[in-house]
C-alpha cells in the first residue's frame, strides 16, 4: 500500500495523552507499509508535536494524518496562547521537529492556527 486512509482524532490537551497519539500515528505509518526507520520518525514527530500543541492552552487537541506520494503530514489543532508556543520551555521540542521533519511551521486559516509536520517517507518496500 502506496498510501493510507487520512485519519483524524480528538484528545484531550494533557500530557498523558501523547501516547494515544503516538501509536496511532505509528500504527498509521506501518498500516501504510512506511518503513521502520519512517516509523520511529513519525512516532518521534507526532508525540513532539502533540507537546507543542498542549502548550498553547487548548482544551482538546485535533490531529489529522494524512499521506501522500512520499509524504506524511500531521496537522494540530493550537489554542489562542501561541506565544507559550514560542516559550524557551519548547525549545527541545523544535529542535526535535526540526531533525525529523521535512517542514514544520504554523499555519492560519479562518478556522485557527495550526502546527503542520511534512515528513519524507521512503516506504518499505523502496530500493535504495
């Protein structure tokens, strides 16, 4: 399988809930025969993005993942608190992002703010 359904949920903003995220976003890329090395990027990519979206002052958090020729992206929903987004406190974080991710960035549109991860798959079954 070239690509995978688009999937979204709804969690709420807590930190015990980056490990519903995680494997979801995990079990996504391996349904979607990525790779394990794409795999273990896209668990990475999803949980730390999951912290920064907590961070903005959200109730709940909406995650879509969605796959494309060679690419995934997963798209937070963030809060009104941007600026604790930009908080030192995260710093980790994008530096994490940054290593793993194609592109990563805030995106608006007229339904809010969003954090988007573009990530580069090779796929499994790929010869190098």
């Amino acid at each position: 399988m070239t690509c995978a359904e688009p999937i979204s949920l709804t969690v709420p903003a807590a930190p015990e809930f980056a490990r519903v995220v995680r494997m979801c976003a995990a079990s996504a890329a391996a349904v979607a025969d990525l790779s394990l090395e794409d795999v273990e990027d896209v668990r990475m990519a999803a949980e730390e993005g999951f912290v920064y979206a907590c961070a903005t002052g959200q109730a709940s958090v909406e995650c879509g993942i969605a796959f494309g020729d060679g690419t995934l992206e997963i798209v937070y929903s963030l809060g009104e608190d941007l600026e604790a987004a930009g908080d030192d406190s995260l710093d980790l974080v994008e530096a994490l992002l940054a290593a793993i991710c194609e592109d990563f960035g805030v995106a608006d549109d007229e339904s809010g703010s969003f954090l988007v991860l573009t990530l580069r798959t090779g796929g499994a079954h790929d010869e190098h």
